[in-house]
C-alpha cells in the first residue's frame, strides 16, 4: 500500500507542477496573451437595426381608401372579414379567431410588376403586437406578375383576438426594391 501511496503522491506533484509551469504562460506585455481577438481593439456593443420592409411613402391610409406605392401600383383592402384559424401544418391553429383581408393591386405603372416578392404583415392593439398568419386554404397570397392595367386580389389571413380590432395596421410590401403601403384603423 505505501507504494501505491508514493506514486500517487508523486503525480499530484506532478500534476500541480505543470499547472504552476502554465499558469506563468501567456507572453506580451500588454496584457491580453495569446488571443488574437483581443488585440484587434474595441468590439460595437449593439448592432445597428435592420429594417425588415422599406419605409411607407405617406402615413397610414385608413382601410376604407386606397392608397399608392412608389412605381403607380396602387393597394386596397377590398374585404376584411371575420373567419376561423383553418391552419394547415406545424405551428398553425385551427378554431381561433382571424381576420382575412383581400388585397388587390392595381398596376397603372406601364411596366410588369413582379408580386413573387409580395410581403404582408398585420399588427395590432396599442403595443402593435404581430398577427400570426394562417396558412390554411381561404389563403391566396399575391404571385407571378401583374400586367401593365391589369388588378390582381391576394388573401390573406391572420388570427387577431375580437377583442384586439380596434387598433389593427397591416403593411403590404409588393416589392422589396419600392416602399410599403401602411393601412390602419378598427376593423370589424
């Protein structure tokens, strides 16, 4: 037993010698060792906001008028109706209260307009919360692309407590590239 004891005796020495040897490492005088991101300087501490659509042109258009975006297309809400979350697939709920809006967009900019690219967000109450979307099959959302002249619809839907209507903005993006349309008012 009392060689069992050296030995063990004999590599914690060991052991408490090699971290003495390396705590003493580290090199340079100016304090921050080996690590090459320390030496690079000062790090932002917040990243800038990304914007996640471009800015409207005008103030918010109640949801009873139209209202025209950059490049002569103009965007209005031909229905809002009450309706059932009707979900399909992972995240979605089925039974819950939602609003489905019809869009429709009329192109009087003498060129195409590529809809692929179409995005719409609804808020709502005074904190602005965001509306899940639902997926479910009242939805027809704005595709392809739309001819000098012509009008195309898109519906959309999003589940809003009946509670929460008072306060409700939605903000159509039909293209990336152009500023968004902002709709805001109570809804039914």
């Amino acid at each position: 037993m009392r060689s069992l004891s050296v030995l063990g005796s004999g590599v914690l020495a060991g052991v408490v010698a090699a971290v003495v040897a390396l705590a003493g490492c580290g090199g340079g005088d100016d304090g921050a060792g080996d690590d090459p991101y320390r030496k690079q300087g000062p790090f932002p501490t917040a990243l800038a906001a990304v914007p996640s659509a471009p800015a409207p042109t005008a103030g918010p258009a109640p949801f009873s008028a139209p209202a025209s975006g950059a490049g002569k297309v103009v965007v209005s809400v031909a229905d809002i109706s009450p309706v059932r979350s009707t979900g399909e697939g992972p995240g979605q709920f089925v039974g819950r209260p939602a609003v489905a809006f019809t869009f429709t967009l009329r192109n009087d900019s003498g060129q195409v307009v590529d809809l692929n690219g179409a995005n719409i967000t609804v808020s709502y109450g005074a904190d602005d919360t965001p509306a899940q979307p639902d997926d479910g099959g009242t939805v027809r959302p704005l595709a392809g692309t739309l001819q000098p002249g012509r009008t195309v619809d898109g519906v959309y839907v999003f589940l809003i407590p009946e509670d929460q209507r008072a306060r409700v903005t939605a903000v159509v993006s039909y293209d990336p590239a152009k500023p968004a349309v902002v709709f805001s008012g109570p809804i039914g």
